[in-house]
C-alpha cells in the first residue's frame, strides 16, 4: 500500500530541486510569461487603423476627379499627397516613399458624366508578400466601394432626365411607357446585387482581452505539454544521474511512490507556471472568464490537469529510449516544439492545419482538452462546451499514464538489474 506520506515528502523534495534548477525556472515561469507577452503585442495586438501612405497624380480638369480625391481623405485610409507629375509619383512608390498611388487620366469627368467608361489606375508597393497583400486588399476595397456609390450616383442622375422627358413621350407605346419601372431597371444596371457583409461573434467574443484570455489558456496547454513530457522522459535517469536511485529504492520507498511524487511534484510546478501566465495575462490585458462557482471553469481546470498528466504519461512512455539527462531533454524538444505547432493547441488553429494533420488535431483528445478550456475560461462558454469531452480526455489521460507506469516498470528494472554485481 503505497505512503502518502512518502509520497509528499518526495514530492516537496522534487519541488524544492526544481526551483533550484534554472533550466526549470526558464521552461516553467520564463518560456510562458515570453509566450503570453509575444501573444500580447504581436499575435494579439491591439486594434489599429491602417493608414496608407498615398499619391494622386490628377490629370483631369474636372469636378469628378475632385470628388474621387475627397473620398481617398474621407475614408481615413490614406495619408493623401498630390503630384504634378506622375513619373515622380511612381519613383516615389519605387523607392518605399509611398504605399500606394492613384492615377487619374484626362477626360475622367467628361466619360462618367456622358456615360462613356473611364478607369483610375492604382498601384501598390511591394515591400514583402504579407504587406503588398493587406496594401492591394485595402485599395482594391476602396476602390470597389467608391466604383459602386458612383454607379449610383450616376443612375440616379440619369433618372433625373428620365423623368424630365417622361411628359414628352408619346407614339402608339406611350401608354407602355412606365417611369417607375424605368427607375428600377436603371439603378439595376448601376447596382445589379445588393450585397452586405455582417461579422458574426461569439457571444462572449467580443474584445482583445478575450482573445488575448484564450490565447494565455494556450500557453498554460503547452507549458503542460513540455514539463510534462520532461518529467516523464527525464524520470529515472535524473535519479540515476544524482546517485539517489538506488539509495531511493533501497529504503522503503516503492517505484510506484517515486513516481506518484514525481507527477504531483511536476502537476505543482505546472500549476505554479499557470498562476503567473495569469498573472502576467492579465497584466497584458487579457480577460479570464473564472467564477469560483460555475462548475465549468473548474472542469475546464480538470481538462488541462488532464492533459498534463497524458503529457507524463507520453514522457514515461519514451523514456524507455533516454539512457542520460541530455538525452531526455532532446526527446522532450524533438516531441514537443513539432506537436505545438501541430495539434492545434497553440498555433495555426486545427482548422487551419494541411491534411493528415488537421484530422490529427481534430481527433487528438489533449487538442480538445485544451480547447474545451480555453473556450470556457478564455471566451466563457458554459458547462456544455467542456462536459461533452470530458469522458474522452479523461480516458486518454488515465490510458496513456497506465502505459507509462508499465514502461517505467520496465526501465527501473533493467536499471537495477544492469547494477546488480554478477
């Protein structure tokens, strides 16, 4: 029957170790806080307007092009600079001076006001593919909106002489003739598809704090998936290394008792890792949907202990292969930086992952621990969003960490063995 009084007291021994190791302190309190502070002002950060830098060389004498020039300033897009010269307009767009340029050619006002077609030129710098992107997408927008409210604006015109000429209609169709109709079929010609775009948000959704909230959820899943696996990998040959294995297992402490002690000793410094991503994300600006009385938020923490103890079990499970320290912490890197970028719990999302590996994210039951918690403490969804996943996270954990025990069986065996004197 195992001692959990030996079992704590290994347990606070392996806590006061960790904190006295740097690479713990590093990969436990560091590695996140960096994690959540990137997340802050680079992956979440705070709303901007864009402003582009732009250039309008107008060659037409008339009133229209004027009226395309105020639009460019009252769209808050652009930061307007006229030229007289258009060479001069595009060498500065060449050299990185502007964003982007506008030109407007001869004869604009007279070809939109008789009906005749006419175009405005625009150009974008290139300065790296995501830039020229957002700069063509920007443009193209305006561009596309101002092409619209014109066509309106010029149909509505055209039924303005309709209707002037209307009384002079006559002939044997006169009583065909119909203004009303004659309004609708014009603007149908300026505007053929009415079309409107309404962004749809979570309930809860609604802010940078809540996104930043979820993404500090993120970073408590991975600072789980490394310690975890690191305790798991590193389990026995740390003992080995300190020359305290054997003196372990020769006093009354059982294999099992070192390891209950070195998973609540790792489930501590995780939780001590998770505080001060908290602390910190909140610091940052993030929202942390947390009521001490809805029992979602606390299955939402079960969900990520969970995940923390699948990590330890996978660590156990290949520390089979780590004959040293060094060859631990290699495992635990070769595992853990492709498996954050790859299972949806950090980033891109699953939805956004290439197949197979979407489908690995989808199914993975630790992604979908994470994610169950990060959508009820960082978007504060209900108990509905986290219950349903409960069962098979549950499973997988106490599965994986079985299979780890086994392992761990074995390699303290052979250890002992290969130290027995022949």
């Amino acid at each position: 029957m195992p001692s959990l009084q030996r079992i704590f007291t290994l347990t606070k021994k392996d806590i006061k170790l960790s904190l006295r190791d740097k690479s713990v302190i590093f990969w436990a309190i560091i590695f996140p806080i960096i994690l959540v502070i990137l997340t802050a002002f680079i992956w979440v950060p705070s709303p901007t307007q864009v402003i582009l830098k732009a250039g309008v060389y107008n060659a037409d004498n008339g009133n229209l092009s004027q009226v395309f020039i105020s639009a460019l300033n009252a769209s808050k897009l652009f930061k307007v600079k006229g030229f007289s010269n258009s060479k001069i307009m595009v060498s500065e767009l060449s050299n990185g001076s502007l964003d982007a340029a506008f030109y407007i050619p001869e004869d604009f006002t007279r070809n939109a006001t008789i009906g005749f077609p006419t175009f405005i030129k625009a150009y974008v710098f290139y300065r790296d593919p995501s830039t020229a992107s957002m700069y063509r997408s920007v443009v193209e927008g305006f561009l596309s909106s101002f092409a619209r409210e014109f066509a309106i604006r010029r149909a509505e015109i055209a039924i303005k002489y309709i209707e002037l000429y209307s009384i002079n209609v006559g002939g044997p169709y006169s009583k065909y003739f119909n203004v009303s109709m004659i309004k609708y079929w014009v603007m149908g010609l300026a505007n053929p598809i009415n079309t409107s775009v309404e962004v749809v948000k979570p309930k809860n959704l609604v802010t940078r704090a809540d996104v930043l909230g979820f993404m500090v959820i993120s970073v408590i899943g991975i600072e789980a998936l490394f310690s975890g696996i690191s305790v798991g990998a590193a389990a026995v040959v740390e003992e080995k290394k300190k020359g305290t294995l054997h003196r372990l297992l020769a006093s009354p402490i059982t294999p099992l008792e070192l390891l209950a002690g070195k998973t609540l000793s790792c489930l501590a410094v995780i939780t001590l890792s998770a505080i001060a991503t908290v602390a910190v994300g909140l610091g940052v600006g993030a929202r942390i949907h947390f009521n001490i009385l809805n029992p979602a938020c606390w299955l939402a923490i079960l969900h990520l202990g969970l995940a923390a103890i699948f990590f330890i079990g996978l660590g156990l499970i290949v520390s089979i292969t780590a004959k040293t320290s060094r060859a631990a912490g290699a495992i635990t890197m070769a595992i853990a930086f492709p498996y954050m970028f790859t299972s949806g719990m950090w980033w891109p999302p699953p939805e956004m992952l290439p197949e197979p590996l979407k489908t690995f994210a989808l199914v993975n039951p630790v992604t979908a621990a994470v994610d169950t918690a990060r959508k009820v403490l960082g978007y504060g969804l209900g108990i509905e969003a986290v219950l349903p996943k409960t069962p098979v996270v549950a499973l997988a954990a106490v599965t994986i960490f079985a299979l780890g025990i086994l392992v761990y069986k074995v390699v303290i065996l052979s250890l002992i063995h290969i130290s027995e004197p022949t």
